[in-house]
C-alpha cells in the first residue's frame, strides 16, 4: 500500500480522517448511519477504498482519494489494509 500513497493522505487527519483513528470510530460515526447498517467495519473500508465517491466524511473534501484503487490493488493489498487498520483497535 505504500508504493500507492496509502499513508500520506490520512496521516494526522488533514485530508482523511486519521489512520489511527479509524478502526474504533467506524462503528461509531459511519456504522450508524442508516446507509451502512447492515456493514461490518471491513465492508465499509472496502467500499471506502474501491468506490470512495459513495459516502464522503464530513469535513472532508470530496475527489481526495482516487477512485481507481479498486482496478490498482489487488484483494491482498486491501486485506493487508484492513488488516492494518486493525492493529489500531482498542478495545
């Protein structure tokens, strides 16, 4: 993920929203809302990675992340994602 740029973007939350806060507050904020109520935490990371034109965060700006990612990385490279993103739960 890192020859795509991955980590520049999130990094401290100026473009999208923080990396290390992610895991923990994807359930909170984003699986409430109605539009994600029947998706895990991994479904939303997959779709926020492969069609991140579906649901922008608010206060962010919409056009940030390329919307080619899901042609560019393979099934691994978004599991390594995830699985990254996991290594920031808390609970």
């Amino acid at each position: 993920a890192s020859l795509l740029g991955c980590a520049g973007c999130p990094s401290g939350g100026l473009v999208a929203p923080a990396t290390e806060e992610q895991w923990n507050d994807i359930p909170m904020s984003r699986l409430s809302l109605d539009q994600f109520a029947d998706y895990t935490i991994e479904q939303y990371i997959i779709e926020s990675i492969v069609a991140p034109g579906e649901y922008i965060v608010p206060g962010y700006a919409a056009g940030a992340m390329p919307g080619d990612f899901g042609t560019r990385m393979s099934v691994q490279d978004i599991a390594d994602v995830i699985a990254y993103l996991r290594t920031y739960d808390t609970e």
